[in-house]
C-alpha cells in the first residue's frame, strides 16, 4: 500500500484529524491535511503527482505541534508501514 493510500486509510478512519506521516527526516501532509497544514503554519505547498504535500523536518515537531493544538487542530502523528521485501 502506497504512502498516499495508508495516509488516506487513516483519514477515513479519523475524520478531522490532521494526519502527520514521518517520512525520512521530514512529517508530510497530503491533499486536504496538506491544505490545513500549510493555512495553519505558514509553510509552503507542493505538489507530488496530483497530490498536494505540505511538510517540515522533524526535529521541528515539538514547535509545530503545538501551534497546530493551539489554533484548535486535531493532529495524529504516523509512521508509514514499509512491506518486506521477498526472500
């Protein structure tokens, strides 16, 4: 499962809760989270096929976390689940 399904998996399974997903060095949002997250930080958008990205490193989570709780934003941090490759 792509990194865009799993994110779009956990926001059916928690409607309005910004999903944060830890990828490398960075925490991503994507499409409408993307939206949120860019509106609420002031931080830029990008674009990744037909999706909307927004993300900052993670040793900026703390700082980030916080302004997103304050302003009234629902926030689930994740780690993508990687499948195995075969034997």
């Amino acid at each position: 499962m792509s990194l865009f399904d799993q994110c779009a998996k956990l926001r059916a399974s928690y409607p309005g809760v910004l999903i944060l997903m830890r990828v490398g060095d960075y925490y991503e949002a994507f499409d409408e989270d993307a939206d949120s997250l860019a509106s609420v930080l002031g931080i830029t958008k990008t674009m990744r096929g037909e999706h909307r990205m927004a993300g900052f490193p993670h040793h900026w989570l703390e700082p980030y976390l916080s302004k997103l709780v304050k302003a009234g934003v629902r926030v689930a941090v994740a780690d993508p689940v990687t499948e195995k490759p075969d034997a």
